[in-house]
C-alpha cells in the first residue's frame, strides 16, 4: 500500500483474470441458453457462436499489439485509466444484447474481448514498472494470487448472477471496471508515477 501504483496493479490483476473467465464461461453458455430458446441444440447452438469467439479473439490479438504501442508512449496509470475506461463501457454494453448468436451484436463483443485483453497489458506493464527490482518476484507473485481470487470469484458469483441474467456476470465486471476507472483517475491525478520521457530515459 506504499506505492499505490502497485495496489492499483493488483486490483487489476484480479479484474483481468475475472473478466477472461467470464468471457470463456458465459459467452458460450449464453449461447447454449439462447439457442434452447430459438429450438437449437447445444452443439448447434456452439457451432453458431464459434465465429464469433474466433473473430473477437483475432481482434482482439491485434488490439494487444497496438495498445501495447500506446502504452509505451504515455504513463503507464494514464493507460490503466484508458483500460479500465474501455472495460467499463464495452461490459456495460451487454445490455443491449439479446443473444451472442445474432451477428448483429459482433461488434459487442469485439469491444469486451478487447478490453479484456487491454486490461491484461496495461496490467502486466504498470506492475512490471513499479515492482523494486529485489522484490519484483514476491510482487508479481502477490499479483497472481489476486488472479486466482479474481477466477473464483468471477465464477461462483457469475454463475450465480447469470442464473438471473445472462448479462449478471458481464454487468458484474462492468461494475468492477468502473470502481478501478475511478480508482486509476485519483491515482493519475495524486501519484501518476513516472511519464514516457523518464521510462525512456531509465531505459
């Protein structure tokens, strides 16, 4: 709690892990559920919304690289910030969605599947700035252990929230995006840490 970029990065290590476990769980559950409803069967129900997991992910893919081009060239809160921001519109999004089987709300889940993977870089390269060298190992460590709360939660409270809804687990998320967005704002504006030209120059 020193360095309260740190508390930020294990925060979002929890979101990130949370937010691809509800995306590999509940997409494809959502679709079986859907399907039932239009008469489909579960393996016709898979085959339908595989395009679109195999879409959002290439995406997706794209999106790291390119997000990781940015974070490079700004502070690495402002793009925790951007993150986060990112997560909690596209999440919030699922509102408008009836079923992940109608093409017509691909471009949804491009948004989600991308920020997952967003929330993943601006993670791992915010920690890997702030953790002290001597400590970096206990530090990243301690980050995967808010990981692996983050998956179970995200699972037992997802499931849980997706017999309600199907969109319970993704507004859950949202949720979460919002508090850490509003978390990275007052962190960028109190302890921004260092700005591109000193990463630059500690290189």
């Amino acid at each position: 709690m020193k360095n309260p970029r740190i508390a930020l990065s294990f925060a979002a290590t929890f979101l990130a892990r949370a937010d691809v476990s509800v995306n590999g769980l509940f997409i494809s559950q959502w679709a079986i559920t859907s399907g039932f409803a239009m008469g489909l069967t579960p393996s016709e129900s898979m085959l339908k919304v595989v395009p679109v997991i195999v879409i959002t992910n290439l995406i997706s893919v794209f999106w790291a690289f390119i997000f990781g081009w940015i974070i490079d060239r700004i502070n690495r809160v402002a793009a925790m910030t951007i993150a986060m921001g990112m997560g909690m519109i596209a999440y919030s999004l699922v509102i408008t969605v009836d079923s992940p089987l109608d093409m017509s709300n691909l471009p949804v889940f491009i948004l989600i599947s991308c920020s997952a993977i967003g929330t993943v870089v601006a993670t791992a390269s915010l920690i890997g700035q702030e953790a002290p060298i001597r400590e970096r190992g206990t530090v990243i460590g301690f980050s995967s252990f808010f990981g692996a709360i983050g998956i179970l939660i995200a699972t037992a409270v997802g499931g849980r929230l997706f017999d309600l809804s199907p969109a319970g687990p993704f507004l859950l998320i949202a949720s979460v995006n919002a508090i850490l967005f509003i978390a990275s704002v007052y962190i960028l504006i109190k302890a921004p840490g260092k700005n591109f030209k000193e990463n630059q120059e500690t290189l």
